[in-house]
C-alpha cells in the first residue's frame, strides 16, 4: 500500500475515496493512518 501511495494520482485518488466513507469504519481508519504516514515520510524526503 505504501507503493502506491507514493504516486500523486493513487494518494489523492485514496484521500478521495476515504473522504466518501462512514466516518468510524475500521477502514477508513486505516486508510486515513496510512494517509497521514505517507504525508509524514514525504515531508522528510
């Protein structure tokens, strides 16, 4: 999942898909940590 988070197309396309979720699903949780990793790992680059 990382990988894919890498390209700017896969990382919006996933900001936008989480953002249609229900808020307090174990999935959008998720994606949303893993989101805000991939930001964190980019900013140090």
């Amino acid at each position: 999942m990382d990988i894919l988070l890498k390209h700017k197309a896969y990382y919006f396309a996933a900001k936008r898909v989480v953002s249609l979720w229900h808020q307090g699903s174990l999935e959008k949780a998720y994606l949303e940590y893993l989101l805000k990793k991939h930001a964190g790992l980019e900013a140090k680059s």
